[in-house]
C-alpha cells in the first residue's frame, strides 16, 4: 500500500471514529484490525518496526560518531605532527647554528691595527681566520690598510703581533702570520658546492674573546653576483664574482668566515664590496675556491698575478658601430703589453683567444686562463678593417 492509500484509509478511520460517536454507537468491533488477535499482530508489528527504526537511527548516529571522533583524532595527530615537525625544524635550524659556532668561533681570530698619517689615528678592529696551524691567518685588506702595527688576538684571549704576508687590493684580501703553533684551523670547503638557499652563517670576531664575537645568519641569496668597484685613483673598474647572503655582513664579521650547515667557510666576509654595491641589505663573500687561489699567490709572491692586455674599453654595442660588437678601447696603459703591440683608442676588440668577446667582463675571464709573458692573438676591428695583433700579457697592477 502506498502512501496515498495509506492517507485515504487514516482518513476513513477517522470519519468512522466521529460518526459513530455521535450516533453512540461502537464500531470498531466490525473492523477487522481492530480484533484483538489482528491488534496484536499489528502492535507487534509496529514494535518490530519501531525497533528496527531505532536500531538503524542509533546505529547511524554510532557510526557517525565513531567516524567524527576518528577524523577528530586524525585530524589532531595531523596538526600535533605539523607542529611537532614545525617546532623541529626550529630546533635544527637554532641548534645548527649553535653547532657551527661553536666549531669554527675558535678559528676566528680579533685583528686590532694602529695606522699612522699625519696624526695618529685610533685602533682600528676586524676578523681574520687561521687556515694554517702554524700561525697563518687570511683577513681583509682594507682592515690593515696603511697600518703601522697589527696585533691578533686569539680565542684564548692571548694578544700576538702579526706581520703581513702579501696583500691583494683588487679582492680586497690578505694573509698575516703570527708566530704560533698547533693553532685550531679553519676547514675551507668547496664552494662550488654551494646553492641559492642555503643556510649561511657569518661569524667574525673583532675583540678576539670567546663567546664575544659577531654572529648573523641568513640563506645564500645568489652566487657569482657581479659586483663592479671602481677605483677612484685610476678609474678602471674591477668585476668581483662574489656569494650574496642576506646574513648581515658588518666591521664586526668582515674578515670574517662565511660558513655552510656543516662548519665549513665557504667565503670570506667583505664589508667593503657590500659598501660598494647598490643592493641594500645583503653582505657579500669571497668565495673559498677564488680565495685559495689567492691565497696561493700571496703566500708564494707577496701578492696576486693577474694577466692583463693594458686598457681601459667599454662594451661596443652593434648600434652605431655597424653591427660590431665588442670591447671598445677607451685609454690605453702606457708599457702595457697593448701599448707595444699598437692598440690604440678607438679601436674594438672583437675577438681574443680566437674567442668572441662583446665586454671586459668577457675579455677578463678569458685572460685568467692565460700567464702573464704569455702572447695571446687579438682581431681587432679599426676605420672599418679588420687586423690580427699579437699582444705580450703583463701583469695587472693593484691600485692600493
């Protein structure tokens, strides 16, 4: 039976119940579902269905239960574990750099100069890092510029005087040395290895006390960022290739060591190249495997020897030099190697090493390969033809 026979029967029930109330008279006894032994059945069977109703509403409501509490569950041990792995991260992240404090800080040495002029001037401060036991320590050049003493003084608090080594202006490095022994050393790493995003932490130590020193800490921002200082005597323009990190590079860490995750320097802090640069906010590095070249150099010569043709030139753009492109000599460096072999303003260099090259950036890193003495073949490009010139390479001169 349908729902709407069901209606239809409810309602004739009904009107059966009101007429015969008011005739007085009872007429249930002639309907048949009202006799006691169908009555029953049909009690029993709403019962059953009551109950089956019931069972299935609790059930449900069981379930539904079971299920909201377990999500409830999940959805808690999902957020403990978030936060738990949150909390973690900031636990490795802290104890990281406590750890690689903790092991390189001994390594970084206070560096205090006197300099002399006219008058004298107050004691200057920086860092420096022993990177050989028997006293040998790489800082910046800019820290003991000009000076007249060099005092270094040690995580043991014990003060030694330092003589210099050799100095190279142009990146702005230089090695000291004092007179000691079994010193604890610096591991310098590959940078090479080094990516955009990782962990960077600039230690220094200007004071040279332990647990005194200077400690920021930041990402590796960018790596061979191009840098250009100019030099205010001689004007020429020099392209450093340095780490950027948004690690605060100051007088405190300059000198200092730039280090990876695992306790390793991979770059040594320079304030002056982050002054001279137009990005605020970030400290700039000497990578360890540019710095170990240079320290090479300096340790065997006194000073850094960088292969140079002998000019001063711009990029020539193709606009309005006929399609041309390369390094448009400006001044040429009387004695240079470019001065013997004819050079001359005005002329553009389009090729060297039988390499194309369209700016001193380009014609600088093909010289690296090169030895100073050493001829290397030009084409340059002049009054509209073109010659091949040989040109003897001299050596690159720091303006200190």
């Amino acid at each position: 039976m349908d729902n709407k026979d069901n209606y239809k029967f409810n309602e004739e029930i009904r009107d059966a119940l009101w007429k015969n109330a008011e005739r007085g008279q009872d007429i249930f006894g002639e309907i048949k579902f009202r006799k006691n032994n169908k009555r029953n059945y049909f009690k029993m069977f709403l019962k059953v269905i009551l109950f089956m109703l019931i069972a299935a509403l609790s059930g449900g409501i069981t379930a539904n239960y079971v299920i909201s509490k377990d999500k409830l569950q999940e959805n808690i041990s999902g957020d403990l574990t978030q936060s738990k792995l949150e909390v973690n991260n900031k636990d490795i992240y802290s104890n990281s750099i406590s750890e690689v404090t903790r092991k390189v800080s001994p390594t970084v040495v206070g560096i205090i100069v006197k300099t002399s002029g006219v008058e004298e001037t107050p004691e200057v401060s920086g860092s420096g890092i022993i990177f050989k036991s028997e006293g040998f320590i790489i800082t910046n050049y800019h820290v003991i510029e000009n000076a007249t003493e060099i005092e270094v003084k040690l995580s043991n608090y014990k003060v030694l005087k330092a003589k210099v080594i050799g100095t190279d202006a142009i990146s702005d490095l230089a090695v000291i040395k004092i007179e000691a022994s079994n010193l604890p050393v610096a591991k310098l790493g590959d940078s090479s290895k080094v990516n955009v995003g990782d962990l960077a932490i600039a230690i220094g130590n200007p004071l040279g006390e332990q647990f005194s020193g200077v400690v920021t800490a930041g990402i590796i921002s960018a790596l061979d960022r191009k840098v250009n200082i100019v030099d205010k005597k001689t004007g020429e323009q020099t392209i450093y290739k340095v780490i950027q990190t948004d690690a605060t590079i100051n007088e405190g860490n300059s000198g200092g060591a730039l280090c990876n995750i695992n306790g390793e320097v991979i770059g040594i802090n320079s304030l002056k190249i982050g002054s001279a640069s137009e990005t605020s906010g970030m400290g700039f590095a000497i990578n360890t495997n540019v710095a170990k070249e240079i320290i090479s150099d300096l340790m065997t010569y006194g000073k850094v020897i960088r292969p140079a043709i002998g000019i001063y030139g711009v990029a020539a753009i193709s606009v309005g030099n006929n399609g041309i492109e390369g390094v448009y000599v400006q001044e040429v460096v009387s004695g240079s190697g470019a001065y013997k072999a004819g050079i001359m303003p005005t002329d553009i260099i389009t090729q060297i090493g039988g390499v194309a090259v369209k700016n001193m950036e380009e014609l600088s890193n093909i010289l690296d390969k090169y030895k100073v003495a050493k001829s290397v073949n030009c084409k340059v490009q002049r009054n509209g033809k073109y010659k091949d010139i040989s040109i003897i390479l001299s050596e690159l001169k720091a303006t200190n």
